[in-house]
C-alpha cells in the first residue's frame, strides 16, 4: 500500500484521474442498484435482466474498431469531458424509465450510458502509459482497480441503503451530481500529452493495427488473456440469485447491495496481498485460484449468508488478474498503437463479458440452474490457466 501513497503523491495527474475514478465509480453503483431493483420491482424475465446486463458491454464492444482511432487522435482532457457530459445526461435521463411499456427507452440510455463510460476508460487506460514511467504501470493499473473495488464495495453497500431508503429516482439524482463533481475536476487539471496528427484516415489506421497484431501474435494472446477476466461479469448471476433465493429473506435492493458489497471487499483486498507476489509465471496460478473460488461459490449459493462469505473469495483474485494482464498489454504495445490495442483488447474483453451475461440468461430459461452455470464458469478459468501456461512458454519466459 505505500508504494501506490508514494506514486499518487509523485504523480499529480495520476492522484486527480484516481480520484475521478473514485468519485464516479461510486456513483455508478447507485444507478446499477437502482436499476436492477427496477427491473425486478416490474417483474420482468430472465432474458431481459441478462440482456440490461449485456448492454453494460456491449457498447464497448461496437465501438473499439473507431474509438482508438480517435483517441490516438484528438486530446485526451477535451474528449473525457465530453464523454463525462453524455454519462450525465444520459444518467438523469434514467428518471423517465417509470414503468415496463418503457422499456425500450432504458435499453437505449444504457446503451449510451455505458458506450461513454467504455470510451471514458479506453480514453484514460492508453492515456497512463503516456504519462508514467514504464516501471510504475503496474502499480497506476493496482491502484486503478483497487479504487474500482473500493468504489464496487461502499457503493454498492451504501446504494442498496439509499434505494430502499430514497427511492430509484434518488439513486439517479445522486449518481449524476457525482458525475459532474468528476467533470469540475477534470476541467480543472492540466495534461500535458502531444497528440501525433499523422494525416492518416481512420481506415488506414484500423488497417495498420490489424497488421501490427499480425506481426506481433504475442500481444494479441495476451489480449485474449485478459479478456477471460470477462468471465466474472457477474451481475446477471446475481440479479437472478436474489430473484430466485434470497427475495423472501430480504428487501431486493439490501440483498443486491450487499452480494455485490461482499465480493468487492476481496476485489479491494486482493491486490494488497497479491501484488508483491505476482509475476508472469504465477499469473497461471491465479486462473486457477479463480476457478476453485467459483466452484466453492456455486455449492454455497443457495444459502445466503454463506454466499456472501464465498463471494469475498470469488473477488480475491479477479483484482490481480485484471490489473496484471492489463499491464503486460501496456508493456508489450508500442506506443504509437497504445490507444487502438487498449480499444480492441477493452472490445474482446467487453465481448466475453456480455456474451457471458446473455449466455447466463438464456441457460437459466432453459432450465440450467445457476449452481451449474457458475460451475462451468469455473471451468473455463481452469482452462485459461492451461493457455497461458502455453503462451508464458512460447512468447513471454525468457
């Protein structure tokens, strides 16, 4: 922990991002409570809760072919604070959604909700690394997940407070004040990064980093490394869990707050303990550390409280995974293709993310049950830890 206190005190532009982070991060899980307890206060389906989920990832994913693009193109500090006006706009334009005939209108300010948020954050992810010294992405990219995790757990404790306490509407008001304190911080912070106008169209750009990942096969694994991260996009699962076990125990929007809460204190705690400890070799131990902690999560998850405790194991590890993945993209991509591999490494992520949450609609409808689905989620992570054991040893040892 004192080596990130030393860094954000080195670091002024670091300390300011992070703390936006921190600020609309928490406001974020105000909204997301909000609307899951909506969604089930009207009663709907399985597939339209897992389709909501989805559409938290797949902006991002529609997008990353143009937004790296631009990102390697225009400046970072106006861009941001564009896309930190729509996150507003777009968050108050929550308090419209009043009843299911409007659905459709939640389904589109989503969409534009969260196609700002990924682009916000593909925006900052490439900004680090033209910041920062090569040596300190590994602890910027820590400390960003930490503040994700730290913000994933008071958020989502203290938003499943207000929206049984306020209301819906509150949650949305409250998120969107966050968002424009973040924005009044941004304004006022100076970035000095030169941004290359090469006179190349966006096409011509698209085509090179198709051929820069052709010639470089390594930081295309890697990306698909991370992306398996995925996998732990939980919201469906749990959205379904309280639906279906813990609804008659208590209220929907405490139990959403409070499953989510659990599982964000190991997302903060992880890379506390881990992140001295981790390295490329033992990255593959970490997939299998995952996968042991879902296996454990799917036996207990009928059982409230021991589902709460299981799931502080589940986060445990998936901080580390993130961030240490995330940074061996960063140190494998030459900077002049930093912003476009950030958009299309986030695209690949994002995709697995929201197939994962459709996926986890349409085999509850079938009749899969949720232990199985998260079991087979378990599964696959013990697969990923044989791929990386394979790219470890053809691109990475040595």
């Amino acid at each position: 922990m004192k080596q990130y206190i030393k860094l954000l005190k080195n670091e002024y532009v670091l300390r300011r991002l992070s703390t936006i982070q921190l600020i609309s991060y928490f406001g974020a899980w105000f909204s997301n409570v909000a609307i899951y307890t909506l969604l089930i206060e009207m009663d709907v389906s399985a597939g339209v809760i897992a389709l909501v989920a989805a559409l938290h990832f797949l902006p991002g994913v529609l997008q990353a072919p143009v937004s790296g693009t631009f990102i390697d193109r225009l400046a970072p500090k106006k861009l941001m604070l564009w896309l930190l006006s729509i996150e507003i706009v777009s968050t108050l334009s929550l308090l419209m959604v009043q009843d299911i005939s409007l659905l459709w209108l939640l389904y589109i300010i989503i969409f534009i909700r969260m196609g700002a948020a990924s682009f916000y954050f593909t925006a900052e992810m490439s900004l680090l690394p033209r910041i920062l010294h090569h040596d300190h992405l590994k602890q910027a990219n820590e400390i960003h997940s930490v503040i994700w995790s730290f913000s994933y757990t008071v958020g989502m404790a203290v938003s499943g407070f207000v929206v049984y306490a306020l209301g819906v509407k509150a949650a949305f008001v409250l998120d969107a004040l966050l968002f424009f304190i973040g924005f009044l911080l941004l304004f006022n912070v100076k970035i000095d990064v030169i941004v290359t106008q090469s006179g190349e169209s966006v096409i011509r750009m698209m085509k090179k980093t198709f051929t820069y990942l052709k010639e470089n096969k390594h930081v295309l694994h890697l990306m698909f490394v991370h992306s398996l991260v995925g996998l732990t996009s939980f919201d469906a699962v749990v959205a379904l869990m309280v639906d279906r076990y813990y609804s008659a125990v208590i209220a929907t929007s405490l139990a959403l707050g409070l499953m989510h809460s659990s599982r964000a204190v190991g997302l903060v705690f992880g890379p506390v303990f881990l992140g001295k400890w981790i390295n490329d070799k033992r990255l593959l131990y970490l997939f299998l550390f995952q996968g042991i902690a879902l296996f454990v999560w799917s036996y207990v998850m009928e059982y409230f409280y021991l589902s709460l405790l299981a799931s502080v194991f589940v986060g445990f590890f998936t901080t580390t995974l993130w961030s240490y993945s995330y940074t061996l993209i960063q140190h494998k991509t030459d900077k002049e293709y930093y912003g476009r591999i950030v958009a299309y490494n986030d695209m690949i992520f994002l995709t697995v993310a929201s197939v994962t949450s459709l996926l986890t609609g349409e085999l509850a409808k079938i009749g899969f049950s949720l232990q199985s689905i998260v079991a087979y989620m378990a599964a696959a992570f013990f697969m990923s830890s044989i791929y990386y054991a394979w790219i470890y040893k053809r691109y990475i040892r040595g």
